[in-house]
C-alpha cells in the first residue's frame, strides 16, 4: 500500500446576516447578505457584483468585524461560515 500525504490548510471563515423566514422564490420573506470586502453587508446575488465576500483567518474576528457593520438590521443575525472558496 502507498503512503499517502495529508496537506491540511487552515480554515477561513465568512460572515452573513440572517434575517426572516422562508424562502423568497416560494413566498417567502428571508432576506440573508453575506459580509464583503467593503465592511458592508450586500445580498448574496450582488457580492460578484459589487464586491467580493469578506474572508477571515479567525473566526472571532469574522464575528467581530460583521457586528460593527454600518448596514446591520434590527433583528439581523450574524453567523460565521467555514469558506471552501468558489
């Protein structure tokens, strides 16, 4: 049997705001954004556009940076997600 080599990379993170309920092609009203580069939040379907997604190498500070987000909703809340890349 071969020896096989395990390349193991630190994990990154991204952060996204969640706010409502269901999903919006069945009537729904959940409207999440994912954290970008500009220290904003902006709909998942406008990160390619208008910037890219924020990624972090820790994810407190993930955490952090997407609480001091200028366009926070009442009620939204924040979680941090492993990112794979695209």
């Amino acid at each position: 049997m071969a020896n096989a080599t395990i390349t193991r990379t630190k994990t990154q993170y991204f952060a996204m705001e969640f706010l409502g309920t269901g999903d919006p092609a069945f009537g729904g009203k959940a409207n999440d954004r994912i954290l970008s580069e500009d220290g904003i939040f902006l709909d998942e379907h406008r990160v390619g556009l208008d910037g890219q997604r924020q990624v972090f190498s820790d994810r407190n500070e993930a955490e952090r940076v997407a609480s001091l987000a200028k366009n926070r909703r009442q009620g939204g809340l924040i979680s941090v997600l492993p990112y794979h890349g695209e």
